[in-house]
C-alpha cells in the first residue's frame, strides 16, 4: 500500500510541475505574441502544445487527488 501511496504522490508532484511549466511557456508565448503581431500567427503551433501538455497536467492531478 505504500508503494501505491508513493506512486500516486509521485505522479501528482511530476503533474503539477508540468502544469506550472507549461502555464509559465502560455504565459511567455501570450506576451511575445500581444508584443509582435507578425509572431502571433507562428506561436499558433506552441500554444496548441502548450496547452495539450496543460490539459494532461490538469487531468493528472485531478486524477492523483482522486486516488489519494
């Protein structure tokens, strides 16, 4: 059981750390973006996968809550 325990506290810490990543990336790929209108359109394809990479963090720590 505590091995389970140790996983499930192990994936939440890995999930929150990708979800704080990735939000820090949309936040960084926003303001570049609201700073330079020729970029807004390239920063279409990084945002996409900014924000898959935030829905699967987000996912993963309601999940791992779940669990606890």
């Amino acid at each position: 059981m505590i091995v389970l325990y140790s996983i499930v506290q192990a994936i939440s810490c890995m999930a929150i750390s990708l979800g704080v990543g990735a939000s820090t990336f949309a936040l960084i790929f926003y303001f570049m973006a609201m700073r330079d209108p020729k970029r807004k359109e390239n920063g279409r394809a990084y945002q996409k996968v900014v924000y898959i990479v935030l829905r699967i963090a987000m996912v993963l720590i309601l999940l791992t809550e779940i669990a606890r």
